[in-house]
C-alpha cells in the first residue's frame, strides 16, 4: 500500500515532468523548431449543457459549464530511429463536469496531470510502418471497442500496405492526474496481454483476428478480513478472441463500406463474499460468452456527398444460463470510432448513454454530409436494449440501476455538426482546428421506471485549436 509520503512524491514528480513538458514547448517555440525537434499545444475550449444524469457523481440536476483543457507535447528525435515525446494535460472548470473523447470517464472540476511520454526504436525491421514502443502511451483500435487508452505498456506495431499486426503488454500504475492518484479497485494489479492480425485480402477489403488476456493478480481479502471501499472485490482472469472482416468504406472511402467483428470471451471470474465488512470467502464461476458488432453504409450518388448506414451490435447478457453467459468489455475501450464514415469519432453506442458493451443490444441508423472538406454533419438514431432484462447494466452518464424486466433502455438522437479549420496561421505558426457543436438526446424507456418518456439532454459546444 502506497503512504501518503509515496503518493505525494509521486505527485510532484508528474509535475515536475508536465513542467518541463511546458517549458520544452516554450524555449523550441522561441527558438524556432530544430531539424529533430517538434513542440505544440492543443486547446480546447468547450461549453456544456445537460439535463440530471448522475446524482452518484455529484452532477444531479440540469447543469451549465465552461471548461479548458490545455495539453502541451514535445516530440525530439533522440538519435536515428530513436524518438521521445511527451504530452501533459492541464483541466480547469467552472463545475464538476465530465470529460468526454479521450479521456474517458473522468468526473472532474480540475486537475494538471500527464497524458502521455514514451520512447520509440523503429530500427528493427526495414518497413517504415514497424516501431517499437515504451512508456506511457496510446493505444486504440479503429472501433475502440477494446482499447482507446492511455496506459503504461510495452507495444510493437507493424503496418504495411498488405499487413497489419500489433502486440503489447500493458499494466496501469497509477492515475496520473493530481485529483486521481490512486488507481480504482479493479485497475490495481490487472495485466493486459493483446495481438491482432489483419490482412488486405484484396484492394479495400481486410479480414483479420485477434486475441486479448486480462488478468488480475491481486488476490481478494482472506476469510475474516475487514474490507473497506478500496478493497478487490472480483479477480479477472478472461482471455477474448474474435474475427474481423471489413472495407476502407468504413472511414469514408468508396461507394460501399462494412464492417462484421465476431468477439468470444472465455474464462473465470472470483466474487468476493461479505457479511458487513468482513470478507467470508469467495466465489468462482467459468465465463463463456459473446458478441457481435455490424454495419454497413452507403455513398448515396448525390451531388452533396452523403453516406447512410445501418449498424446493429450486441453483446451477450446472460439470460436463464445466468452470468456465466455475460459478456464484459474490457474496460480500456472508448467505443468511440469513425463508423460513419466521418472525419471525427463518434460513440458507437449513444453520447449521452455511452453504456458498457455488455448485456446490451443497440441497432443504429446514421447519415453523414460533408459539402466539402471544411464543413461535415452526422446524425445517429439508436434504439439501446438490454440482451438480458434481468441482468447488470452500465452507463457512463446514467448511473444507478434499472427496472428489472424491462430492457428498453430507450432510444437516442445524436447530433455532431463540425466546421474543421485546416490551414490556420498566427505570425510564424501553423496549426489547425475544428469549432463542433455536439447535441444529445435520449428518450428514456420503460428500464428507467418512473423516468419513462423523459427526454434528457447534453449540449456541447467545442472549439479546439492544434498548434
């Protein structure tokens, strides 16, 4: 168990890293870029409206709020295919207010903390698509359904005109934010093992597989133990492995696009028992379960360009087999992607819910405009149901249980308009950016009781600038 002393060490050094990111950022800008040096910043400006959603986080009725997300980076070539780079992140609001794209389920009124800093060898193959990576980093698939994080791993990636493969070993240490030091329950001691393979079978067309273990190495409170709400609570020990088949029309190329994923998962999970706040023993039950994720779209021949689609996912609940049959997500995807066909990354599952793929079943109905290259919008219909009434569910924005029996979750309405600012210039520096406005709509069904045939809504006005 880290002391406070450990914690607050580790704290300043997070600082001091975020500082010196800031200062690198600082000095190249005023003298001018090196050949093997890169600096920027991005900032975010963004405003938010948003009906009661989730009085457990402290966001229980209609809010408004006004926030900066500042992220400095620096990227320096250390020697011949030898990289650095860094990125902090620096969060201030005028309210408690949940952070969406990247950064995942984050509840917060501010904090300063580190997002990324790796270093990255890609001297091991001749393929200019190959590197070696260490450190604190990214990962992310195209349909986020399984990693889009930031998170501290070891990865190798290959990508060539005909193939596509990745591998890493992962494991967080910490939160890395001054707010969230601490890491949750279940994210201590959990080791991630991930490789995919994909293959370009014809011009446009991939099919590919692959294969993920999470592993909790922590062991759960012994017999008689006192428990308290950091204590482990379940032990994973899943491995998951699926089949990809889809066309670059998924990201906005060609006249048709699909998309077909088939995930297994296979495994135990230990439950840990309680009488009050004593640990009494612990339960162990096999896990087989499954799911499906689909679509397809089409370029409609327009003179304005738009593509329409249809996509259904589903995600195994359980049901009279009981929660041996419950699928779970992995916990380090964002469900967030292209499968619109647009330029930015829309919630696969609803903006407002954004629910766990798990125990879930959403079928999806989208049109995506884009006039020319500096102007797009997107439009989603979602009906959200459980695949099981009876099981859990989760929701990133709707916390708490629902009525059981009853699987309509409801049915939802995105928005996404963008106005993208490719070529923007102040004095020497070139940068880029975007002014979108995000609207999300839910109508609440018959699993949220009393709150049926409520419409609830989140408004989001962002002006980001990349420099």
């Amino acid at each position: 168990m880290e002391t406070e002393t450990d914690v607050s060490k580790t704290r300043r050094t997070a600082l001091l890293v975020l500082l010196l990111c800031l200062a690198l950022t600082g000095s190249a800008r005023a003298a001018g870029k090196g050949s093997g040096t890169e600096t920027g910043v991005r900032i975010k400006v963004s405003a938010l409206v948003e009906s009661d959603s989730d009085p457990e986080f402290g966001l229980a009725g209609d809010r408004e709020s006004l926030y900066l997300d500042l992220k400095p980076w620096f990227r320096s070539t250390l020697a011949p295919h030898w990289t650095f780079y860094t990125r902090g992140q620096l969060f201030a609001s005028t309210s408690t207010t949940r952070l969406d794209s990247e950064e995942g389920n984050i509840v917060s009124d501010g904090f300063v903390g580190l997002r990324q800093v790796w270093v990255d060898y890609d001297g091991l193959t001749p393929y200019p698509g190959e590197s070696l990576r260490v450190g604190l980093q990214r990962l992310r698939t195209d349909d986020g359904l399984f990693l889009d994080t930031d998170i501290e791993a070891l990865a190798w990636r290959f990508d060539t005109t005909l193939l596509d493969a990745n591998l890493f070993a992962a494991q967080r240490f910490a939160g890395w934010r001054t707010d969230s030091w601490h890491l949750e329950d279940e994210e201590r001691g959990r080791l991630d093992l991930y490789g995919d393979l994909a293959w370009q079978w014809r011009p446009g067309h991939w099919l590919g597989g692959f294969l993920m273990y999470q592993k909790d190495r922590d062991a759960l409170p012994g017999t008689g133990e006192v428990i308290d709400a950091e204590s482990r609570r379940t032990r994973r020990d899943f491995l998951w492995f699926g089949l990809r088949a889809d066309s670059d029309g998924r990201n906005r190329a060609g006249a048709a696009g699909y998309w077909l994923t088939l995930m297994g998962l296979t495994g135990s999970r230990e439950d840990l028992r309680t009488e009050g706040t004593v640990a009494t023993g612990s339960t162990r039950q096999d896990v087989n379960a499954w799911a499906a994720d689909l679509g397809v779209s089409w370029a409609l021949p327009l003179p304005l360009p738009v593509r329409v689609g249809a996509a259904w996912a589903m995600a195994g609940g359980g049901g009279e087999q009981g929660t041996g049959r419950l699928f779970a997500a992995s916990g380090l995807g964002s469900n967030r992607s292209r499968f619109a066909g647009s330029r930015s990354r829309i919630y696969r599952f609803g903006d407002f819910l954004r629910p766990e793929f798990s125990n879930l079943q959403v079928s999806t109905l989208f049109a995506t405009i884009q006039p020319d290259e500096r102007y797009e919008g997107v439009i989603l219909f979602e009906d959200v149901r459980l695949d099981d009434p009876d099981g859990p569910y989760s929701s990133d924005l709707m916390a708490g249980s629902v009525v059981p029996g009853s699987g309509n979750i409801g049915q939802e309405l995105d928005i996404c308009l963008t106005r993208y600012l490719d070529t923007m210039q102040w004095r020497s520096i070139k940068g880029r950016g975007y002014l979108r406005l995000r609207s999300s709509m839910l109508l609440a069904g018959a699993a949220y009781g009393d709150d049926e045939d409520s419409l609830l809504y989140r408004v989001t006005l962002d002006f980001f600038l990349d420099f």
